[in-house]
C-alpha cells in the first residue's frame, strides 16, 4: 500500500521546525528515520496531513560529554554505536546492545531519539534509557524541559511529549570504570522484535555487589526498571546462586502481555531467563 496523501516541510532550522510543529500539531508527524513512521503510513495505520523532516537538523545529531552524562543528538543514527560512542563501561554496553537493533540497513536510517519518541515496548533503546535513568530533552518553541525517564514512557507508543515538543537530546549518565555489563535479548530470529530482553549493570567488589542497575524489557507495556531487585542484589555475592533467587523473583515481579507471538506464561518464564543470563554477563 502506500501512504494518503500529506503536505511536506523540510525545515532549515530547529527554530523553523519547531515553528512548524507549534503551527501544525494537531495533525503532523516528525520524520526522522522513518523506520516506524513509514511502514505505519504506508499500511495507512496513521493518515497525518502533514510531516516534517528533520534530517537536515545536523545540530539534532551531535555526541558529546555533558555534566557527567554523555549527550545523545536525536538524531543520532543507530549505526554511530557500532563503535565506542563514550569511554568505559556505558560505550561498551552501547555497542553490545546496538547489534540486536533489526538488521544492519535499518540501523543506517534509524535514530535513537526516534526510538525513544516511538516507545515501542520491544525497543531497547527504551530499555537502555529506563535502566539507567537517562534524562530526555523536549523542546517547542515554548522553550525546553528535561524530563526524567521514569516519568517519560508512558506506555505503547505512548510518551510525556506534547504535541508541539520535539525530542532533541537524551542523557545518559556516565558510568565508572569499575561497573560491568550484561545484556541479554531472546527473538524468533536475528532481527525481530524482542520477545523478552534484559539488562544488567553490576559494581562487584570482593566478589559481593555494592551497587546494581536492572530492567527488563519486551514483556510489557513499556520497559521496566526493577529497582527493588536492585536493592536485593546489593551485599550478595555476585554468584549464579544470587543470580537465579533474582531471576525467579523477576519472574513473579511483572504481568506480562499475551499476543499473537507469545503467552503470558511463556514471557513470564523468558523474564527469569534473560534476567539470569544479563546478571551472569555482568558479573563474569
């Protein structure tokens, strides 16, 4: 099929598009890589009557250090994390995590604003961002707000930005050198959505953790950060012993979704699984 027809802008500037969105949002969509919005119009799930592109924004794309966080341009194209985008711990979890994202054409065009913009619960970019808390720059013309990310998904494909904001910029704090990571991720095959995933981050010292990160993610509604098992990992040893008393009560911890791909009970069991298999990552 191919998508109803729409009015198309192309702003110069964020100001324009900004001004653009202010003027047009109640029925307007901003195209970044398309990955989502695309197929959706193209199957005429969504009829917006007008898009902005904002892939000539280079200042939407930018990667740098901010205030003990690394700064993430939204337009920052899934394939910029094929390689170290920040030292330490946090660049090498990017990297692990980048390589489950579709397939590799999908990753040249994608973005990581527009993936948090689309909140698709199977996004692990939305796992990324819950499990360590990242910080979520909107702007309108109204001005700017930084918004935590707790507070930012609200649930399948649904997100705390106004119709008038633009996601513009995501923080993601800077992790020690001494913190390890685990990822873990189970789909039908390479490339599909996920049916279940997790991730961990460990600070172990002496063989016992002193301080943890953990979510998971696919299983839901949104990704979710399971802060009160952070708190029991905390003065355990870092050992599959640990490891598989957290991953049972993960277990127990979520209501997981049942559709066409997957059972409650099934997803239930996945969660135990790649929660076992993040930890152990982490902790070897």
């Amino acid at each position: 099929m191919k998508p109803a027809s729409f009015k198309y802008f192309r702003p110069g500037s964020v100001s324009e598009a900004l001004a653009l969105l202010s003027e047009n949002q109640d029925d307007c969509k901003i195209l970044a890589g398309g990955q989502s919005l695309v197929p959706a119009m193209n199957f005429r799930l969504l009829r917006p009557s007008i898009i902005i592109d904002i892939n000539e924004l280079k200042e939407l794309s930018a990667i740098g250090a901010k205030d003990q966080s690394v700064s993430i341009g939204a337009l920052t194209r899934h394939a910029a994390f094929h390689r170290d985008i920040a030292a330490g711990p946090l660049g090498r979890l990017l990297t692990k995590v980048v390589r489950h994202i579709a397939h590799f054409p999908i990753r040249q065009r994608g973005t990581f604003g527009g993936s948090l913009a689309h909140a698709d619960p199977a996004a692990e970019w939305c796992l990324v961002a819950t499990t360590l808390g990242a910080q979520i720059v909107a702007r309108s013309s109204r001005g700017e707000r930084v918004i935590a990310s707790r507070e930012f998904f609200k649930g399948t494909f649904t997100t705390a930005l106004a119709a008038d904001e633009i996601l513009s910029e995501i923080r993601l704090p800077m992790m020690a050198d001494d913190w390890r990571t685990g990822f873990n991720e189970f789909s039908r095959r390479a490339g599909d959505f996920a049916l279940g995933m997790a991730l961990a981050a460990l600070r172990i010292e002496s063989g016992v953790v002193t301080e943890a990160r953990l979510g998971i993610g696919g299983v839901s509604d949104r990704a979710i950060r399971l802060e009160k098992l952070e708190q029991s990992l905390v003065g355990k040893p870092a050992s599959p012993q640990t490891f598989d008393a957290i991953a049972q009560e993960a277990r127990e911890a979520v209501i997981p979704t049942a559709d066409i791909h997957a059972s409650a009970e099934y997803r239930r069991d996945l969660i135990a699984t790649v929660v076992k298999r993040a930890l152990s990552e982490a902790a070897a």
